[in-house]
C-alpha cells in the first residue's frame, strides 16, 4: 500500500494572498520547492512543515494530513 500525504497548502497559500515566490522567501527555499510540495511530489521535512505553518499563521494539521481509512 503507498502512503499519500493530503496538502492543503495551495489553499492555504492563496487564501493568505501570496505566491508561490512570496510564501518560498519567507521560509528559506525555491520557489519550486513551494510547488512540488503543493503538487504532492516532495514531502516537507518537519522543518520545512513547520516554518510554512508559521509563514502562514496555521497549525500544521491544517496543511498536511494522513488520508482518513474508509
């Protein structure tokens, strides 16, 4: 069975107004790195996942998630 992270990160990006650029700037990585991890090919590290919480005032849960068993 594989594994898939839910990201909510895009949604929460474009609600706090920003781009990619802007929101990559202010936690220290490329702007593609902010777009591989929206589109679910890169797992933040817990770092990373942190410090994009905190650029976006959030708890970590509201932009990842283990998907729920059905």
């Amino acid at each position: 069975m594989s594994e898939r992270l839910l990201v909510m990160l895009r949604e929460r990006r474009s609600d706090a107004g920003l781009t990619q650029g802007e929101l990559a700037d202010r936690v220290g990585v490329s702007r593609k790195t902010i777009n591989t991890v929206e589109n679910g090919v890169f797992v933040p590290s817990t770092l990373l996942a942190l410090k994009l919480a905190a650029a976006l005032d959030c708890a970590v849960e509201a932009l990842f998630a283990l998907p729920q068993d059905e």
